[in-house]
C-alpha cells in the first residue's frame, strides 16, 4: 500500500495535524453551536483513529 517513507511522512503529517486540532479546540468558545462541536470531537476521532491505522 504505502511505502516506508510515505508512511513516515503520513505518520508526522496527522501527528501534526492532531496537535494542531488539540491545541485549538481547547480555545473554541461556547458559544460554538452543537453541530459544530460535535464535528470537532468526531475530527478528533477521525485523527486518531488515521493515525493509529498509519502505524
């Protein structure tokens, strides 16, 4: 499926990516509407979940 080095590049691309995610959610204010938090959290998920597949 993917190479050794494009794993690598993927594993740190999502690893970033999640970072940045986590970061920035903690700054969400509540006035954000319910979809819209519910859609963080799954993104969340989503990252996770890649990046343990990825590895």
């Amino acid at each position: 499926m993917f190479s050794n080095d494009e794993r690598e590049f993927l594993k740190e691309l999502v690893k970033r990516e999640l970072e940045h995610f986590r970061k920035d959610e903690k700054t969400a204010g509540m006035d954000s509407a319910l979809k819209f938090l519910k859609a963080e959290h799954e993104y969340g998920h989503f990252l996770e979940n890649l990046l343990a597949k990825i590895k």
